[in-house]
C-alpha cells in the first residue's frame, strides 16, 4: 500500500483552531471545498469534476481525525485520510496521511500536490482568517 | 522503498523549457535555491539550513532528467529524484517523483510538502519568469 504524506506547521498557540477547520461543514467549507455538506453522518465534498463522500472514523478534539473515503473516484475508494495535530511552541503541527493506494498512478502525483497545495489553505484560513477552497482554489495544472 | 510523488502542468507549448530550469545551474537558481553551484558536474544546492548534492545520472533533453542524491540528510542520500516531462497540449506536464525513501519518518511528509512548493515555484518561473526559490521561498512550518 502507497501513501501520500505531508506537514506544515500552522501558527496557532491552539491546535482546536485547526480541529474546528476539519471537523465542521464551515470550516471545511472554507479551505476545501465550498460545496461540503454532512449528510447524515457523512461528509460530502464536491469539486466540477467530482468529489468525494467521506465517514468519519476517528474524531479525537486537538489530537487525531480520519475519514474512510466510501465514495467516490475508484482509486480513492477504501483509502483513509488521516490527520495529527500536536502543539509545538508556536505552531500546530499538522501530520497529514492519505493512506492506501494500490498503484502509483499519475493521478496519485496530482492528488499528491493538491492535498500539499490545500494544506497551504488550511494554514491561510487559521491564520489569516482566509484560505482558497474550491471552485477559487490554487490550479497546478489542466487537471486542476 | 517508498516515493515521494508529484504532478504540475506547466503553461508552456516547450518542454524544453522546463527541461533548461532543471538542466542549468541558471534555471535551478530561479526556483530551487539562489544558492546552486556545478562544481565537477556534481550539483550543489544550499539552503539555510544545510543542503543536497546531485549526481546527473540521465538528462534526455525536453523527456527526462534524474538525479542521485551523493551528499546530504541522511534520509536522502542513495535516494533519487526523477522528473519526466511531456507535453499536452498547452501544458508541459511534469511527473515528479523522490524514490527511494526508506522510513516514513516526519522528514518525509515535510520534504514532499515542500516539494510540492517548490515545484509551484518551477511553474511561475517558466510561465511568469519569476520563482521563488530559497532564501525567499513559501515558508510551510517550523521547518521552513
């Protein structure tokens, strides 16, 4: 099994800043994708090509959250997504892991840096109140 | 063993472009780090922080360019950094990839968070003529 992995480092004295932004439709909503929603449970992500429908497995405040992608493009599918904070002086440490893919796809390059280029997101919006979520986010290439 | 990956489109109808910002000690400057040097053919790259040397191990012009990391961190050396380009259209689509990772320790998700950044910094110098290479690239963390 592949992995795409990644780090920064937010500068926040509070790592509940960064839980909130991936734990609530509006702080999801504001570094992602626009277009999220929870859905009896679910967590609904949606881009103009696609998206993805994701279960929340572990939700520990501060500390720890993973979603189980359930739906969405097939090599996504049965993945998880996984994320640690810890404080460290003045950042939040951001330990980020997508878990589980079979092949080295070119799509798994592309996820590989927009994942990186939409953590850079999330570390604009807590600090800076903004960051560039889907259909305004960062475009690395033709497939967006 | 275990890779970094990675893909940008880059906004040019010449992969020959992209091929001379990874080829000339010039290019690497404008997007890597100001601090690069050929010295014997071996390719030395310095950041604050310490730095890389590479070994040109294949340079098919406007295909494909590898490098052997022969000095370094630890964790990088033995490893190898592997760009393949093509074009697409209107895109030189580059496949990025870091091989030959032995651990996934934390090193790991930072380097491929910053490479990731850096390979950004690789498309604004090709289609803008401005990068932003160390010492005044994207901080991402504490790590810089």
């Amino acid at each position: 099994m592949l992995d795409i992995l990644h780090r920064i480092g937010v500068v926040t004295p509070d790592p509940g800043k960064v839980y909130e932004a991936l734990t609530t439709v509006e702080g999801l909503a504001a570094w992602w994708t626009e277009e999220t929603r929870d859905v009896d449970g679910i967590l609904q992500f949606r881009f103009s090509a696609g998206g993805f429908d994701m279960e929340v497995i572990e939700a520990r405040p501060s500390e720890r959250v993973v979603w189980r992608v359930v739906d969405g493009p097939e090599e996504w599918i049965g993945t998880t997504v996984e994320w640690d904070l810890r404080q460290d002086g003045d950042y939040t440490i951001v330990l980020f892991a997508h878990r589980g893919w079979r092949e080295q796809v070119e799509f798994m390059n592309h996820c590989s840096t927009k994942w990186g280029s939409f953590l850079m997101s999330l570390k604009a919006l807590v600090e800076t109140g903004k960051g560039a979520p889907a259909p305004d986010d960062v475009q690395i290439s033709d497939w967006h």
